[in-house]
C-alpha cells in the first residue's frame, strides 16, 4: 500500500511521502484554526507546513515540482498561509488594531520585494551562463572570471526569501496570543529588513569585475586555446542526460589515443554526468557557436551516436567522419541506416559488418573498418579452473530489467529466476551466487520487482544458513583486515572527493575545472585497492546481492567463473572473457530460432523456464574435460569482438592514425587544386550552368516588351 502511493506520488520514500501528505493536510489547518479562531492550532499547523515545505524542497521532490503545474507553487503556498493568518486576525477581532494594518502592509511589501530579488537572481545566473563549459582547457590564462556569488544567495533562492517571512508570521501570532502589537511589529521588522539585505546582497554581482567576460571574449579565448592544443581527434556526443553512459564509455579510449584529444559535447546535463577524465572537453550548447569554433587541427571526429546534432560537425569537410557506437549487439540500432552519412563505420568485429550486410541499409562494405572492442580491456580471460584447486567455483547471475514493452522475453526474472538460483544454491559440489540485478529492475512490472525480492531473500537466506555451517570455516582474521582496509580506502577516497570542491556554478567549474593528475591517478589506483579488499571482505564461499554502482559488473566478471544472464549487453560483454555462460530462453523460442535471432547466444547454454540445463554450465565450470562449447566460445569472441592481438586500443589507433592520413591527403589536395588556379565551387557552378539565351534587340533584359 506505502509503495504504491510513492509511487503514485512520484516520491522516493516513505519520509517524503509522509511530508507531503502533512503539507497537504496542513493548510485545511490552518483554514480550521483561521475559522475558529485558535492562536494555538494555527502555530501548529503552520510550522508543519513550513517543516514539511522545506523537506521536501531539500530531497529535490518530483511532488513539490510538480504542484506548481496545479497553481500550488511555492509562492502560493506562501501567500495563502499569509492571507490565512489575515484571517485569523479578522476573526479574533483585530481587524481595527494597528497590528491588522502592519500585516497587510508587510506582506504586500514582502511580495513587492520577490520581484527584484527574483530579476537579480536570473540575471546573475544568465550572466554567468557562458557560451561554452569546458574541463581540463586553460582558460584561467586567457580570460578573468570571477568567483561565483555564495552558495547560500542562490542556492533554492526562491524558497530561502520566501522563509523570511517566518519571522513576522511568528511576531504576529505572539501579538495575537499576548494581545500586544509589540512582538508583531519587532517579527515584521526583521522580515522587511531580512529581505532588503538579500536583495542588497545581490546586487553587486550584477555590475564592474563580479561579471564573466561576454560570449565574444570566451568564444575567443576557447579559440586561442584550441590553436595553442592543436587536438587532433575528436570525441562528439549530443544526447539526454540518460544517455550520459554512451560517451563515459569512451573516455577511457580517448586517454590512450596517440593522436591530440578532444571531447565536444553538446547539452550542459551531459557535461554534469560526465565521468572523470583527463582528455580536454569543450561543451557547447550553441550550433552557431560549434560551426565557428576552432577545429582547423581535428582530423578525425568519432560518433558515439546517431543524433540530429551532429550534423553540425559532419558538415566540416576537412576531417573525416566515423561513426564509432555505443554498444555491440543484434539490436535494429546497431544498423541504423542514418550510418551512411559518415565516411567509415567501426565495428568490433566480423559480426558488425555481417549485420549491415544483411540488413542492407546502404553502408558500403569499403567504409567498414573492425577495430574491437577497446572498453573491454578491463575483463580477464579465464586463467583457471577454481574446482581443481578445491576452491568453490563463483556463477554470476545477471538478469536485465524487464524493459518497456512488456515482453517476456526481455528478462529471465519473471519466469526463471527464481528456479535458477535455487537450482544454483542447490548444487552440489556447491557454488557461490553472486546476484547482480539491472538498477531498472522492478521500475515498471510489479512482477519483476516482486520476483526480485523473492531472489533477494533466497540468496541472502542460503548466505546466512552456509555461514553456520562448519564445512564452510572462514579466516576471520583475514577478513577482519580486509574490512579495515575498506574503510580506510573508502575514507581516502571521500576526502579525495572532498578535495576537488564544489564548484560554486558553470563559470567557476570553467575556471577551475584542470584535472589534477596526481589526485586523479590516486583515485584510480584506489579504485583498485577499493575492488581488491570488497572480494576479501567476505568469504570466497558467501552468497551474495550485489546492487550499486560498486563493485562494477566488469570486476564481477573477473572474479566470477560462469555467468547466467539474459539477453543484453551484459552478455556480449562477457564473451570477452572466454568463460562459460548461460542465457535464459524465456519467451520460449526454442533453441534453433533462440540462436538464428541472437548471435551472442550461439555459444551459450541455452536455459529454458525451468532452468534444467544448468547442469551443463556446472559442469564446464568444474571440469574443462567437460567443456564442450569452449572452441564455440573462443570462435564466436573473435567474430564477435575481433582478434586478441593486436589489442583492441592498438587496432584502435591505427584505425585513427590511417584515417588522418586520408583527411591530410584530401586537404592537400585541395590546397593544390586552389593554388593552381583550378575553377572553384562558384566557377565550377557557372561552367555547368545551361547557356543562358541572349536578349534580342529592344529587349535589354532578356523579356519581351508588349
């Protein structure tokens, strides 16, 4: 019942839920109380409004946000608690004392005050809006900014005037209670004063050295940067903030380019989400502005999806175009035929040319180069076979969420799950279940959420039943030291987090937004450590969910000898380490057909509802002897993800490195075209032209004369 109404309500937990039905039911209240009259109960109800109104604006609540939509916005909610405690007035017969008069008067001056304090909070904001956000470019050198106002003047401004009405709703309802003006006028006092001082406080951010340099200047300065750097190959991405994953992914790949790197982005709520990185990147909301950047150095611009935007920088015809991805699957996206607008599309192996073979989409067979899959580097191959050294093998199991629309087939929770992991703590010689859910799971089928929790339930139960068992013996000491290093890890890591300061907005970010490479190879070096004492913290025998963001599913994957999953990324992905893996046939297709539709699946144990063929899957896991898919795997990876030598990166760059060339080789040429005088685009236009008829006589402009 509570998580349907959060649901419905569109809340994150029951707190909030809780808060915004006692704002709702506060200002009927306060109407009773204002009606009756009671001082008392309209004290009470007042301040459970205030209380509740500004938990709900500290969470961010989508409940808050949206009751604007209704005209029950923030100022309104003021006011009406205002016009209410007139009324409380009125009805207690104070409407001839001069404390009714000072009401009405300061709540019409306090609300005169919300239109300055609200044009200075948007001008500030909008002057301090640069045309351009960058990380890691000096711009510090070239251009003054200033630093940005305090937190506490902008930060949720709207409701932090709108509170200072607090006082002088205070001092009026002690007025009330003692029968003295005195305390309303004193509460009244501190409120138009209060305010006066926040807008005065505004104000010199709005004129002489506290205003960012204007567009031009910027524009000019990110100029004189990029001619300085000289970036040579260019990371583009444009997309909603969900999408942020598709270009984090890359940035890794652009680091470890031999050529100058450059990511341009498009939107501000990317550059927000974007991971740390050390690669130069320019974010520039403005098409006009990306049209006339600086980009005469760039040889090569990537593609990270297929976006109306990007025509902006696929009409530079001085470097060459590649549409690079975000993902390797038999999705109809993989193929999509808005492809054939670049000058070569890069897949990772064999399979990403077959498909746009297949689906016949127009993209030439000449224009598709494979360079793997260099995201993938992290993943390790299986180095050995845990069983024989008497250890207990580890199955991962991976379902993705069930999706949009509503098909079976989209996750094996629903009518697998639960027989697959029961199957899997069942097992004897036994096995470790790592759980590992899609953070989406449960978002839209009450049914998978339930079946999540159930699968919950199961693995932390079978956890808690192998602890007590003596055949499972643990060093407690070792792990008592792993936890500690965990701690210690996780405090250095919040302290380094702590350390790059919060920047106080977009111009300020600007400014100060150089990596620091020392603190930033720390964090990474961390990172590791952080992975490394997780997987001692707790038994090598423990069942175990796993949700987060931490640990990763690649380090599952290192630490996992098979993995049970479902249709997905999470699978082609994991056929880069060589282990065993089993997919979930959920919508019942049936082998052949389940294979003939999904390539990554055609070296995999299929597993059917009742997940009777787990057997196969253990049985490679403990004895290879017993591994008969294992030459499958090996041949699907290669055609899959392309050769393991040379190396992705390796492939990588020399893809990049050869398309340079053939941009440099086009701009030469024409360079030489213009210095040998050859006709140019107007001439060429004009020699092509039909011959235009010459006027006769006593027609000087070609049309007849009646």
């Amino acid at each position: 019942m509570i998580s349907t109404a959060i649901r419905v309500a569109r809340v994150g937990s029951a707190a909030e839920l809780a808060a915004a039905a006692l704002m709702m039911l506060g200002f009927p209240a306060l109407m009773l109380a204002a009606l009756v009259p009671s001082v008392y109960a309209f004290a009470a109800a007042a301040a459970v409004t205030y209380l509740a109104d500004h938990y709900l604006h500290r969470k961010g609540s989508y409940l808050v946000n949206r009751l604007s939509k209704v005209r029950a916005g923030l100022s309104i909610r003021f006011l009406i608690r205002e016009l209410l405690l007139i009324l409380l007035l009125a009805r207690m017969s104070f409407a001839d004392n001069l404390i009714y008069y000072g009401a009405v008067a300061c709540f019409i001056a306090f609300y005169g005050l919300q239109a300055p304090h609200g044009a200075l909070v948007t001008l500030i904001r909008n002057r301090r809006r640069m045309p351009v956000a960058t990380r890691n470019v000096d711009l510090k050198s070239r251009i003054r900014i200033p630093d940005a106002p305090p937190r506490y003047l902008l930060n949720r401004s709207a409701e932090k005037m709108l509170h200072l009405d607090l006082a002088a709703v205070a001092g009026i309802l002690v007025a009330a209670a003692m029968k003295s003006s005195v305390p309303g006028f004193i509460g009244i006092g501190i409120t138009l004063f209060l305010g006066c001082l926040y807008v005065g406080a505004l104000v010199p951010y709005i004129r002489g050295r506290k205003i960012p340099p204007n567009a031009e200047k910027v524009l000019a300065a990110v100029d004189d940067w990029l001619r300085e750097y000289g970036p040579e190959t260019v990371l583009y991405f444009s997309g909603s903030k969900d999408s942020a994953y598709q270009v984090n992914m890359w940035l890794e790949t652009m680091e470890q380019l031999d050529s100058k790197p450059l990511v341009i982005l498009r939107e501000r709520v990317i550059l927000a989400n974007l991971a740390p990185t050390t690669c130069p990147v320019i974010c520039v909301p403005g098409g006009v502005h990306l049209m006339n950047m600086e980009l005469s150095t760039v040889r090569v611009a990537l593609y990270a999806a297929n976006v109306g935007k990007n025509i902006h920088m696929l009409r530079v015809p001085t470097m060459k175009h590649v549409f690079i991805g975000h993902g390797d699957s038999d999705k109809l996206a993989s193929v999509n035929p808005f492809s054939k607008v670049y000058d070569e599309v890069w897949t990772a192996g064999r399979a990403g040319r077959d498909r746009y073979a297949i689906a016949d989409v127009g993209v030439r067979d000449d224009d598709i180069v494979e360079v793997g899959r260099p995201q993938l580097a992290p993943i390790q191959t299986r180095q050995s076979v845990p069983a024989a050294e008497g250890q207990c093998p580890t199955v991962l199991y991976a379902p993705t969420w069930e999706g949009w629309d509503g098909n079976p087939g989209n996750t094996s929770l629903v009518l697998a799950g639960e027989n697959i992991v029961k199957k899997l703590i069942a097992s004897d010689p036994p096995v470790r279940v790592l759980y590992k859910p899609h953070p989406f799971t449960g978002t839209v089928s009450k049914e998978a959420g339930a079946a999540h929790r159930r699968i919950t339930a199961l693995v932390e139960k079978a956890a808690a039943e192998r602890a007590a068992d003596p055949r499972f013996a643990v060093d407690a000491a070792a792990l008592q030291q792993a936890r500690s290093d965990l701690a210690r890890i996780e405090a250095r890591l919040a302290e380094l987090s702590g350390t790059a300061g919060d920047r106080g907005d977009e111009a300020e970010a600007t400014r100060d937004g150089v990596v620091d490479l020392d603190r930033h190879e720390e964090v990474a070096r961390l990172r590791g450590e952080w992975n490394d004492a997780y997987w001692r913290s707790f038994s090598a025998y423990e069942h175990r969910v796993i949700s987060g963001a931490e640990p990763r599913l690649y380090d599952c994957f290192n630490v996992c000898d098979a993995m049970v999953s479902d249709i997905s990324s999470v699978v082609s992905d994991f056929i880069a380490s060589g282990k065993p893996y089993a997919v979930t046939d959920s919508a019942e297709l049936g082998v052949e057909e389940f294979k003939r539709q999904n390539t990554a699946v055609r070296a995999a144990v299929i597993l059917s509802n009742s997940a009777a063929e787990l057997g196969e899957l253990l049985s490679a896991v403990r004895n290879p002897a017993a591994d008969a898919l294992a030459e499958d795997r090996k041949e699907l990876k290669e055609y899959l993800l392309g050769p393991d030598e040379p190396t992705s990166i390796e492939q990588f760059n020399a893809a990049v490195a050869d398309l340079a060339l053939k941009a440099q080789s086009r701009n030469l040429g024409q360079e030489s075209r213009s210095a040998g005088g050859a006709p140019g685009a107007d001439e060429l236009s004009d020699q092509l032209s039909p011959a235009q008829p010459v006027p006769a006589a006593g027609e000087p402009d070609g049309t007849k004369q009646h």
